[in-house]
C-alpha cells in the first residue's frame, strides 16, 4: 500500500478513471458477462476507492484492485436482487461475499482487445458494432457518436441497446476469435480502430484538438493485431497510424488553436514514429496485397518524407488517392484527392472537383467540404462565395479550434471588403 494524503485521493481516482476506466470495464465485462452490470461494478468500485484508499492507503496495483472490487461489487448486486427474483439462474455459482481476489495485471491489458473483438461480433450489424466500441470501448459519449453518424442520440442509444442485448442472447464468448475465423473478423476490427485513433487525433468534438489517450489506445491496439495476424492491412492501419501521431504535438498551437499541416513546425515531428511507420509500409507494400489503410500510410509517409510543403510530391500523392479510390471508394478519398489537385495544379482545378463532389449531395452535412471550398475561393479572390462556404462550415463544424479558425478566416475575409457605404455612390453612377 502506498501512503498518499487523503486530499489527494480524489484527484488521483479522477484521473485514474479517465486512463483506465474503459481496461477496467473490458475486464469486468470478461468477468461477469454483462456490459451493464459491469459498468454499476465499475462505479461502485471507483465509490469504494474514495471510501477506503484515505483510510487503508492506494493499493500496488490500483487498476487491478479495482477490477476486483468491481466484481466484488457486481456479485454482490446480484445477491441482493436475487432475494426479490429467486429466478435467477447460477446463483449457486456466485462466489462466496468477502474480500475480492487477485486479479492479474496482464490480463487486464489483454481484456480490451477481446472486448473490442466481441464488439465487432459478426452477429452484430456495422453499425452497431461500431458505435458499441465507440461507446463501450473509448468511453465517447451517446451524443458525440450520435454525431458522427449524423443520427438523434436516442436513435443511437436504442441501437447500443439492443447490440448489449444481441450479445448476452447469443451467448456470445468473451474471448479472441481462432485462427480460422480472424480473417473474416478483421475488417471491421480495423475499421473500429481507426475510427478510434481519429477521435483521437482529431476529436469531433470539443475544446480540445486532440485526445491523446484515444490515439494512444487505437495505436496499442494495433500493435496487439499485428502481434496476433501480421496481416499486410493490419501493419498497413498501424503505419498509417503511426506516422499520423508523428504529426499531433505540431497540430495545436500552445493556445490550443488549430494549426494547419503547412504551417506545423516539422522539426518537432516525431522522428521515432516517422521511421517506424514507413518501415511498416515498406513491408506491407512489399507483399503486393496492398489496400486501403495501406494506401493512405503510404500517403502519410510521402507527407512525412518532405522537409518543408513545398517539397510535397503532390503527384504520387494524386496518384495514390487515385488508386485508393479505385479500390475503396469514398467521398472523403475524393475531397482529400481534390486538394492534392488543388496544390499541384492550382486552386481552380481543386474547385471544381470539390464542386462536383458538392453537386452530388452527399457531402454537403460534412463541414470539410465546405471549408476547402472556402479555401480555394478565397486562393481564388472569389471573396463573398468563400464567405459562404466559410458560414456553412461554421454552422456544422462542433470542435471548438476548428470553429475558432474558421471564425479568424471570416474575420479576415470581411476586412477586405470594401464599406459598402462607400461603393453606392459607383453603383449610383453606373446605374
């Protein structure tokens, strides 16, 4: 036990609770087989630690000492149910009340990989699977996974629900697929992740630009996927990831402002991880089964390689947007080629890609879109339609740097414009 100050237990808990509470979960989850039951353990036991941890001091192992009490208290729920619903089943099974047991620290960082595993469960619809890792995994709140769907949260809500209840009907084993069935589970596990990393990279939401424990977990949890299938996507997804992260301490300014790719400080990019990611893409490209996520590491790594903007190859990189719309065709993938257009053909030729893509109507909820178009309007000197598109942006964008841009570039757009006091007297005369 260590001795810490009583007043200094509460902020402790509190950001233990913030690193820790979804390992946590994952193997109360594993442990009683009831995502719901799991998190009122989980609760309960975080209430237990502000009781006892002033009085007994912190434990050695204060995440696995939760775990244990969490379970501790979950059976104990379950007790005191049962005197008022003697139908329940197993539980003559329950262990004994008292002390909780030990709980090893290694298998609760391998619990939240099975958790993520069970989530995307192929009982499970996409979408389901998606926003319960969203939800169960990360800890992103109903609201801001309702937003990223561009759902209503109680619509969201329902579908968690009724995924909890898929997997406790199904009887669905906490436990890592074999061998044989990985493959076909891998997809969605990898889509999963690396929704994960973006929240993290850059959240949706929110005062800040980063989260740098989501973008942490998504990486840690590649890195266990490579370990159990070094599959080309796999090492291609952990690439992309890594070489991404190199970038995050440069994408913020000190005041928490947005800072865009060509104005980072590359010097503080993370040479480590630079290395590590293209050497990953190197082998994943090196087995001629190349896909998506390996396709966009590949694009990351071209950005990574130039020492300033202007030695960007724009033209490999419009030729891998190319072939990654080929074979993964997307929306995204055709805004993103867009700019790559945009920057080495000039910012017309980007307008009108962005146009088109704009014309088709399935972008136009999407406040990126409408931000780039703003921006080669404004490279354009066409002022009032990058006004426009500016305002658009702003009425859908919901992280707070991201606004906070968005407003500078309208402030800065609205000084250009001559007092329209002044013009009258023209539009008098040529009338």
């Amino acid at each position: 036990m260590a001795s810490i100050a009583p007043d200094d237990i509460p902020p402790l808990l509190e950001s233990l609770f913030r690193s820790d509470s979804r390992r946590i979960l994952a193997s109360l989850i594993r442990l009683l087989g009831d995502f719901d039951l799991a998190e009122d353990g989980m609760h309960d036991a975080f209430t237990a630690a502000l009781e006892s941890w002033p009085r007994d001091g912190v434990p050695d192992h204060p995440r696995a000492w939760l775990v244990s009490t969490g379970r501790f208290k979950a059976i104990d729920r379950l007790r005191r149910s049962a005197r008022f619903n003697t139908s329940i089943d197993g539980l003559a099974e329950l262990p004994d009340e008292g002390t909780p047991g030990p709980v090893e620290e290694d298998r609760v960082e391998d619990d939240r990989l099975r958790l993520v595993f069970i989530c995307c469960h192929p009982a499970l619809s996409p979408e389901a699977s998606i926003a319960l890792t969203l939800r169960e995994v990360c800890g992103l709140t109903t609201e801001a996974i309702a937003r990223a769907f561009l759902i209503p949260p109680p619509t969201l809500a329902q579908r968690i629900v009724r995924a909890k209840a898929k997997i406790r009907e199904a009887g669905i084993p906490y436990e890592l697929p074999g061998q044989v069935e990985l493959p076909d589970r891998l997809g969605l596990v990898l889509k999963v992740v690396y929704l994960v990393f973006n929240e993290g990279y850059s959240a949706s939401s929110g005062e800040a630009v980063t989260r740098p424990d989501l973008s942490g977990e998504a990486i840690r949890l590649g890195r266990q996927l490579l370990e159990l299938l070094p599959d080309p996507e796999v090492m291609g997804l952990l690439a992309l990831m890594l070489l991404q992260e190199s970038r995050r301490a440069t994408r913020a300014s000190a005041s928490g402002d947005l800072v865009l790719l060509e104005d980072q400080d590359r010097s503080r990019w993370d040479r480590g991880l630079i290395t590590e990611g293209k050497a990953l893409v190197k082998q994943a490209l090196a087995s001629r089964r190349v896909g998506p996520y390996a396709l966009q590491a590949a694009i990351a790594a071209v950005h990574a390689e130039a020492v300033e903007p202007s030695a960007t190859d724009w033209s490999l990189i419009i030729g891998l947007y190319t072939l990654l719309a080929r074979i993964a065709p997307s929306p995204v993938v055709d805004l993103n080629r867009a700019v790559a257009v945009a920057m080495r053909d000039g910012p017309e030729a980007g307008l009108d890609l962005t146009d088109t893509l704009l014309s088709g109507r399935k972008m136009e909820e999407y406040h990126l879109v409408h931000s780039v178009r703003a921006d080669l309007c404004r490279r354009l000197g066409r002022t009032e339609e990058a006004l426009a598109s500016y305002r658009q942006a702003l009425r859908l964008v919901q992280q707070e740097p991201e606004r906070r841009f968005l407003e500078r570039r309208v402030a800065e757009l609205q000084k250009t414009i001559p007092d329209p006091v002044e013009l009258a007297p023209l539009r008098t005369t040529r009338g």
